[in-house]
C-alpha cells in the first residue's frame, strides 16, 4: 500500500521554486486576502475635515488675491497655497467665478451682522437707518478687497458662470440682509413712529432702495473723487464721514420727509455716534 503523500506546489521566491503543500498554500492565499480586504475596507480618513477644508481653500483664495488680483488668481495656485489637491479644491467649487462668489457671500455674512447689531439698538427706526450710513467703513471690511470683490461678484457673467450653490448663498445673504432691514422699519412704524402713511409696504420699499442707492452711489462717486489719492495712497474711503457730512444731510433730508413722530435732529447724530462707539463701530 502507497503512502499517501499531500499534493505539492512551488511558490516562486526570487526566481527560486520552493516546494509547499495545497494546505499551506490555501493558508497564506486567506491571509493575503484578509488583508488586501482590510485596507479596502479601512481606507485611511481624510486629514481635514470638509468644513476646514472649505475654510483652508478660501483662506489660500484670500492671499491669492492679496498678491494679484479678484480676476487674475489660479485655481492651481489656490490649490498649492491650501496644500490640498485640485480634486479637494473642485469638490468645493467648480470655477473661479465660485471662489468669488463664495469670498463675496463670506462678505456679505459679516456685513449683514454688523447691520443686525445697529438696528437691534435702542434707538428710533429713523436713527438705525441713519446709523448705517456713520459706521466706520473700516468696521464693514470683511477683506482688503471687499469693493472690487463685491462689484465683481453682482456681475452678471460672473453670476451665470458661478454654480447653483454659490448664487444661491448670494441670494440668501442679499434677502437676510433686505429682510433684516424691512423688519425694523416694520417693528418701528407699527409701534406708531410714523404717522398714518397711505401704503405702508411701498413706503417701506421706498426708505429701503433709496437709502441703499444714496449710500452706494456716495461710494461710487467718492472713489472717483479720490481716484489720485487711491493711486498715491492717501485716500479716505476707510474714514468714517463726519456728522455734518453733505451725505449725511441728504439721508437726514430723505428720511425726514416722511411723518415721523419723531424726525431727525442734530442731537439725534450725538446720540447715533454714542451708541455706534458703545459697539466699537466707529
């Protein structure tokens, strides 16, 4: 009678056969393979999570900027600044229209805080709206490039070419804003500052859009003004305007044109500054 011997297979090791059994050799193959499932399975987590990731991307964006441009930046630079791959850059935005879009709404956020502090104080709705007009501008800026970077960021290719989700967050920053100021001028006038108007809602529309036009028209045109100073560096725009300012006039002009109970004086101004240097805004 043979003895049985266990069937034999060669493993290949540095051109060299070696012998081993069936059973061994299904022993090492389960092992090998527990392992490669292993590392499937166990992928190592990213480094950041998305919300840093996000925040790194558009810090890297920001200096970007700083060193060129709102419409000169690369996204490859961009990338390389954050230390993260293209592919990590592209799952957060898909354009360098998004990275503007995605800065303006950042703006947009920290600007509309500062407005919901003003009208939040104990002052009349007339003086929140005039308040606006007096905080530092120094106080409003979210980045060194804040004017170009909102002006370019309304554009409408800009806004055609950024992604649903990032003219989305402009919207909603825009209508927070626009509803924040609506209802304070709603709250104020139904606690009877002003007197019985014929349509309240266009009267509310009214003080809104021109207020807003007064105040970034006066920008437009300061800035034309002052194109020589912005070139040599001695510009005003970050001054905060004086109380007896010709735009303050004219805001204290518009606004007073309605039937408030109480209009707006020269001690109104004494009392808006008090209140606005009580919150570090001016």
């Amino acid at each position: 009678m043979c003895e049985k011997r266990p069937l034999l297979l060669a493993l290949l090791v540095d051109n060299t056969l070696f012998p081993i059994t069936i059973t061994t050799f299904e022993y090492y193959s389960n092992v090998v393979q527990e392992a490669l499932n292993t590392r499937i399975n166990m992928a190592p987590a990213p480094k950041y999570d998305q919300q840093t990731q996000q925040q790194m991307i558009l810090q890297a964006a920001e200096q970007c900027i700083n060193e060129s441009s709102v419409t000169d930046f690369t996204m490859a630079k961009i990338a390389r600044v954050a230390g993260l791959s293209m592919g990590s850059v592209y799952k957060f935005v898909q354009s360098k229209e998004d990275i503007v879009l995605a800065l303006a709404y950042q703006s947009f956020v920290h600007v509309s805080k500062i407005f919901d502090l003003v009208l939040a104080l104990p002052i009349s709705t007339p003086e929140k709206i005039l308040a606006i007009s007096l905080i530092s501008p120094q106080k409003l800026q979210c980045f060194e490039f804040d004017y170009e970077l909102q002006t370019y960021a309304t554009n409408e290719a800009v806004i055609r070419k950024g992604s649903s989700y990032w003219t989305s967050k402009i919207i909603e920053a825009s209508s927070r804003c626009e509803s924040a100021f609506k209802l304070a001028l709603t709250d104020g006038i139904n606690s009877g500052e002003l007197k019985d108007v014929p349509n309240l809602a266009q009267v509310i529309d009214e003080i809104i859009i021109s207020g807003w036009a007064m105040t970034v028209g006066y920008e437009q045109v300061q800035r034309v003004q002052q194109t020589k100073q912005i070139v040599e560096g001695t510009d005003s725009l970050q001054q905060p305007l004086e109380l007896d300012h010709p735009i303050i006039r004219s805001s204290i002009r518009l606004l007073n044109s309605y039937p408030w109970q109480k209009p707006l004086t020269s001690d109104s101004l004494i009392q808006i500054e008090q209140q606005l240097i009580a919150l570090n805004l001016r």
